[in-house]
C-alpha cells in the first residue's frame, strides 16, 4: 500500500494538485453512446466480474456535479468567538441539555466540558484510545435521554480496531466505559468516526474504509459504510439488510453526518484525489467507491449507484463535519480551510458558498448549538496544518 496513495485519505493536504493521476485515468475518457450498449451486454455475460471491465463514461457529467443556484441567499455569519483554546486536536463535541458541550481530543482521548466564558473542565480519558494516524477518540455524541442515562458515546481507535462505547458522565466524570459495536477495521488513514443519533432514535455511525477500499463494496464488512443501530448496538428490524449494522455502502470515508428536513440524512465524503462528495442516504444504498468518485456517468447504466449531489475538488473541500440549520447544510472543510454554506430545497441541494476562508484553518467539526449558534472545531495541531496561537480550538459563530 502506497502511503502517498492512501494519505490522500482525509485528503488534507494538496492532494488536488499532485496526485489526480488515478481518478483522472479512471474518469477522462471519451463518451460514447454504442459503448455503454457494449458494455451493458457484456456485463451481462460475465456477471459479477463488472469492476475489471473498460467502462466509458460520459465525459460531460463524469466526476463532477453541478447543482442549481439556490433559491435562499445562505445568511450572514457572525465572527467567530472563542468557546475553548489549547486544545489538542478537538474531534467529537457533543451538547448537553444545559447548553454546556463535551469535546474530546483525537490523540490523547481526554474530554473536557466547555461552555463560553469558562476555562475547560477535564472529565476524564476515554480508555485504549491508539493515537494512530487519524485514528484516536475520534466522534462523540450524548445519549437522547441523557438526562436519564448520563450516557456519552464515543468512537474510538483502538489497538484492535475501532468500536463505539459508551461511558456515564458521573459528578464531571466518565465511568462505567461499556462496550456498544466492536471489530469496526481500523487503519492509520480512513477510519471514519462520527456518531450521530437520528430522529428515530438510532445510532448511526460512519466507517472509512481504512485503506482497503474493497472492503466498502463488502457488505458482511463493517468499513466503508455508514451503519445504523439501536441505542445498545444491536441491529434494529428495519435495516436495509436485515441482521446487518450496515445503512448505506460503497463510501470511503465518512466523518459528516447530518439530518435535515424531512429526517432526510445527508453525508460528507472524502475523495481520493479528485472529487469531494456531499450525498443524500438512502437506506441500502451504493455510493459507489471505490469503482466511482464523484458521479458515476456511464456506469450507472449498469450498476444502481447513488451519485453524490455536489462535488468539490479537494483542494477545495476534504469534508469532514457537516451540520443542518434552517435548510442549510454547514460543511466543515479541512484541507480547504473554509466553511461551506449549501442550501437544501426539498432533497435536492443547492449550489455552495464558502464562508470563513483564512479565518479557522482547518475545520473539523460543525455543531448547531441549542442557543442556535453554530460551534466549529479547528484541526491546525494535527501536523497537516498551520497552527495559530491558541489552536486548537472550538469557536461559536451566530447566524444572522
Ligand atoms: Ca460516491
């Protein structure tokens, strides 16, 4: 495994510009209208050996979406406030129903509370935390009923693989670590990470594909995928698949989760080299990777994969946290270095503006807070940026 090749992975650095040699081989190509025929019959005889056949796509839509303009005018955003500073590498944070947020941090699995106006309050480690690549404490995300349970979910790398657990938040302490999903793969690079409960209630967890990009096509394996399960881990009824954790397949790596009108679940991608994505999930569905990325053109005749509806160059983006508010989706971009505004009309999305560009650096993670603020969690420590005084941090931006 080439390093090069697979440290593209979250895509962070200047993937765009040295490394599209694959993608562009796999998707410049000449379309040709007789050869998707040729290529549906052929399919058809050889069956399941469809990934090693030449497939001609449509040069015109190949790679890139384009979405329509948008029919509302994102709003304006505040500046940016400091909520906490000092922080090594925030990943997960999650609100609590005072108001107040837990964040953890990716390398040393240490969470602390943090509210505007108040120096962080540490509540201990998350236990086995690998500091491995992007691996570590990676999503974290409080029970719906926490107010019940005092339960606090957290995905963690580690020496293993990555699993979900849960801890309880005791007098401003984590205890009682339990296990909730184990034996999710694991590697250096894409290893997925965020935890999001759902409107129904269920706990939906995205995996990357931790550099064996097969493994995304797999269904009996849990990378590559965003997977959906009961509160306690078990595989509810009315998965797509039924026994199966597995929601939606054929993702590389996915570290945003958002749900928006409708309970309509959106998702961010990282792209190899090429094409960043932002997609709809449909239960069951196939997103493509790693036969496709970005939108799949002419092999969609063959093959009922669901095409991301926007793209962006990953210079541009490397997507990582994504937050609904108000039909529009705020999506986090690392190597990007920027906010994304995407309206939302119905399930269709609209065309992007960035916002916050050379503000943040790196943006991890994008949270609606209950005051509707939106806090932001930069990424300038994790050795793929350039860290300002007082990075990282999490930061509180109004909307206006
Ligand atoms: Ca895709």
């Amino acid at each position: 495994m080439s390093i090069r090749a697979e440290s593209n992975g979250e895509a962070e650095s200047n993937g765009g510009v040295e490394s599209n040699g694959g993608t562009k081989s796999r998707t410049r190509a000449v379309a040709v209208a007789a050869a998707v025929v040729l290529t549906v019959a052929t399919v058809a005889v050889i069956g399941t050996r469809w990934k090693a056949l030449p497939w001609v796509p449509d040069a015109e839509t190949v790679g890139t979406a384009t979405p329509p303009e948008a029919s509302l005018t994102p709003p304006e955003l505040g500046k940016p406030a400091d909520v906490a500073s000092g922080l090594a590498v925030p990943w997960g944070l999650t609100f609590l129903p005072d108001g107040s947020a837990l964040v953890g941090e990716r390398p040393t699995g240490e969470v602390s509370l943090i509210a505007p106006g108040e120096l962080p309050e540490p509540v201990g480690s998350v236990p086995d935390v690998a500091d491995n690549g992007e691996g570590g404490l990676l999503g974290i995300v409080a029970s719906p009923t926490f107010e019940e349970d005092r339960l606090v979910y957290a995905y963690v790398t580690t020496n293993t693989d990555n699993r979900v657990i849960t801890m309880e938040l005791r007098n401003y302490a984590l205890v009682n670590a339990r296990e909730v999903l184990t034996g999710i793969p694991d590697a250096s690079y894409h290893d997925g990470g965020r935890l999001l409960f759902g409107p129904d209630g269920m706990l939906y967890v995205t995996t990357g594909d931790a550099g064996v990009p097969d493994n995304a096509q797999d269904l009996t394996s849990l990378s590559g995928k965003i997977l959906r399960v009961n509160a306690d881990g078990s595989v509810p009824d009315d998965n797509p698949f039924p026994g199966s954790p597995v929601w939606s397949y054929g993702h590389r790596n996915v570290q945003g989760l958002a749900f928006g009108d409708g309970g309509r679940l959106w998702a961010t991608e990282f792209g190899s080299s090429a094409y960043d994505e932002l997609n709809l999930i449909n239960p069951g569905g196939n997103y493509g990777w790693p036969e496709v990325e970005g939108v799949s053109g002419a092999i969609s005749e063959v093959r009922d994969l669901v095409d991301p509806q926007v793209t962006w160059p990953t210079s541009e983006a490397s997507p990582s946290g994504l937050a609904w508010l108000d039909g529009v989706l705020y999506m986090g971009a690392l190597g990007g270095e920027r906010l994304w505004q995407i309206p939302v009309s119905g399930d269709v999305a609209q065309k992007p503006t960035a916002v916050l560009e050379g503000t943040l650096g790196r943006i991890r993670t994008v949270m609606v807070a209950p005051d509707a603020q939106l806090w932001l969690t930069t990424s300038n420590t994790d050795g793929r940026g350039e860290p300002r005084d007082g990075d990282d941090r999490v930061v509180s931006v109004s909307i206006d």
